[in-house]
C-alpha cells in the first residue's frame, strides 16, 4: 500500500497501476479507502506537474458562439463592429479592456480567461472619467505612452499604464479629479489634456526619486534670490534645476499638448516631495525666471501636503483685466518679481522714457542678473512685446534641458 508523497514519475506510474487495481472496490472497504488516498496523491502530483492551461481568448469566444449558436455579427454589440469582431477572431487586433468587459458580461466569459492570469478580474471602473476623450494619439507620438497600430480603442489600457507610472490611482486622483479652474487656468484648455500632461509630469517625478527630501521653510527669501543668481551664467536654468532637485524639489520641463495653454504648474506628491512642472512653450529666458519663481512661490505658500491641490498657471492671463482676481496668484507674483528684481531697484526705472538696451545690460551687470529678467519686467509693464526683443533671450532654455520632448 502507497502511503507517501509521489515524488518522481515512476512513483507515479506504480500509483495509477495500484489505483486500477483498485476501481472495483467498495465503499468502506480498506481497498477503497486506499483508492481515495492514491487518487488525492496523484491529483496533487498532477497540479504541480501537468497544469492544465488557461484557454485562449479567442478560442474561448469560439466555444461560447458554438454553444449560443451565435455568428460573426452577433458579436457586433460586445466587440465594435464586423470588421474588428472578423480581425479579433483572425488574432489581427487584441481584445481591448472594453471588449473583455462586454464579453464577460453578455456572454459570460470568465474574467480570468479574457485577463489570461488566473483568478483575475477586470481593474474597478472609475465614475466620470472618460477614457476615449484622452488625446493618445498625440500622447503616443511624443513618446509619453507606448505607439499601438490600434491606439484609438485602448485608451484605459494605455492611461491606466501612465496613472500606474505615476504612483497609482490613490496618487494620480489629484490630476483626474481636480475641481474647477484656477484663476490662471485658460477656459480654452481641453481637461482631457491638462490631466494628461499633469499625469506625465506625475510620472516622470515618480520615475526618478530624489536623493534628498524637502524641509519646509526652505524656499523662503534667500533661496529665491540665490537661484536668481544664476540666471547670470550662461548655462543658468540648468544649474537652477539641479541646486532646485538638491533641496528635494522635483523640476519636471515637458511640452504642453495642443488644446493647452500653459505654462507651468505646482503641486506635491505624497512622499512629500514638491513638483514644479514647466512646458517652455515660449523658449525664453525672461518668461522662463519669472514663471520659475512664481511655482517655487506656489510650492512655498500655496500648497499643503496630502491635500491633492494642484495649481496650473497659463501665465499670459496674468494682469488681464478679464482675468478672474486671485490673492494667491497675486502673491505668487509679487514674490516673484521681488526675488527677480528688487522693488526699490525697479522704482528706479523710469518707464515713461525708451529705454534703451546698453542701460538695461549695465544695470543687469549690476545686479548680477540676466538682462532679460529687466526686459521681461518693462515689456510687461508697458504692455509692449515688440520692445527689447534682442534681450530677452529667445531659444535659450529648451537647448539646456536635454531630457526636453519636442513634438508637434
């Protein structure tokens, strides 16, 4: 009588001998009692060492129109239309999480066999997000998620990818379910997209941990200025990038999509870590320092860890009589300006007279900065953009950061 574990295949083999050997017994007998001990033993050894695969997919839907004696276009409602129910059957397209969930639910195909990992079940639904009105095609044309001959179908496989990139849903909620606008936030801006380019800034800040955290307290009025300072080097926005990521600050430069008008945002994400996101959709120096300053303003007054608060800025609503009035975006500004050019220096610009360069640059020189902080400030003063031009350091930035995605 076998009484142990089958351990090899002529243990095995000896088994399914004794066990037909053993088929006629009787219920109660000692014969039938080792019958149910060698048929528990093999089935054991069987599991571990002949699993059954999982059906396919396909073959699965097969089987199930075989038993409902359904055709081609009975599978219309659950996959799309004849032609992708024909490419899905023909193994020319992949099952979409769409198609699986109708599939599951009309025609009562195991979740795990559609998912193919055992025991699986279809990700939770999230209420009042839309997944098709996200812009993938755009999104994978600029590398940010993965280029698919069948991308239009597969957008929740493909955000919910990016949103798992990002630190998860609990993380990512704050990008997918902001509430409302912000007084800088553009009307124009399509929120499919603003969460889109929010999610990958997420994303990208999750994907590269800094080495140091933040300390509150540490963007205050002498961090400010000594990043000023090095808009007076040549290679300034980078150096201020990587003294920014010492003191456990994220700073995140990616292309805005179209449909956005933005130019940089503030928010944190639950390691507590601050992110500052820019787009540099103006490639200049002084849009650059000025809309630097004002997020590090944000990040230093205006948001509170574990909150979920983000903050867009489309910076071209700023001094715009239309513009809805915000005290935080006004301090934002008052901060920034301060850092950049001290108020009794710029009370002593005489802004009714032209101005002209060689002045600029030698007050510059002066303060240590670059003139195109000076000629930002007076062309927005005097609401003029045709003024100082040369100064302003026109395609500058975007060549110092060379982790910047261009895409049209």
């Amino acid at each position: 009588m076998i009484k142990k574990l089958i351990k090899n295949e002529d243990d095995y083999n000896l088994a399914l001998t004794r066990i037909e050997q053993l088929m006629d017994s009787k219920p109660g007998s000692p014969d039938f009692d080792e019958l149910e001990l060698l048929s528990t033993l093999v089935e054991i050894y069987e599991d571990e060492h002949f699993p059954i695969d999982m059906p396919d997919p396909v073959n699965a839907i097969k089987f199930r129109m075989d038993q409902l004696e359904l055709n081609q276009q009975g599978l219309v409602p659950f996959i799309g239309s004849r032609s992708k129910v024909s490419e899905v059957l023909n193994r020319k397209r992949p099952l979409t999480l769409a198609m699986m969930r109708s599939l599951h639910k009309g025609l009562g195909i195991p979740s795990d066999v559609l998912l193919q990992e055992p025991e699986a079940s279809f990700p939770v639904s999230i209420p009042h997000l839309e997944w098709i009105k996200f812009p993938v095609v755009e999104m994978a044309r600029k590398g940010w998620i993965p280029k698919d001959e069948d991308i239009k179908g597969r957008e929740e496989e493909l955000m919910r990818g990016l949103i798992e990139q990002a630190g998860g849903l609990q993380a990512a909620s704050a990008c997918l379910f902001r509430k409302g606008q912000g007084a800088r936030e553009n009307s124009k801006n399509d929120p499919y997209a603003i969460k889109a380019w929010c999610l990958k800034v997420m994303a990208v800040a999750n994907g590269n941990p800094l080495k140091s955290g933040f300390k509150k307290g540490t963007i205050n009025a002498a961090f400010l200025k000594a990043i000023v300072k090095f808009s007076y080097l040549e290679n300034g926005p980078a150096i201020a990038r990587e003294y920014i990521e010492k003191h456990g600050i994220h700073f995140v430069v990616l292309p805005h999509l179209r449909q956005t008008y933005l130019d940089g945002a503030a928010f944190i994400l639950p390691s507590g870590n601050p992110v500052i996101g820019l787009t540099l959709r103006y490639d200049r120096l002084d849009n650059f320092w000025f809309c630097l300053l004002h997020e590090l303003a944000h990040v230093s007054k205006h948001l509170t860890p574990g909150t979920g608060d983000i903050i867009i800025d489309d910076l071209d609503l700023r001094g715009l009589q239309s513009a809805p009035k915000d005290q935080r975006e006004e301090e934002a500004d008052r901060i920034a300006q301060e850092a950049l050019i001290p108020n009794k220096v710029w009370r002593s610009i005489d802004l009714s007279e032209k101005i002209q360069p060689r002045r600029i640059r030698l007050l510059a020189d002066k303060l240590k900065i670059h003139p195109a902080i000076i000629a930002g400030r007076i062309r927005y003063e005097k609401n003029n953009y045709r003024i100082l031009s040369g100064l302003i350091g026109n395609r500058e930035v975007r060549r110092q950061f060379p982790d910047f995605r261009f895409g049209n």
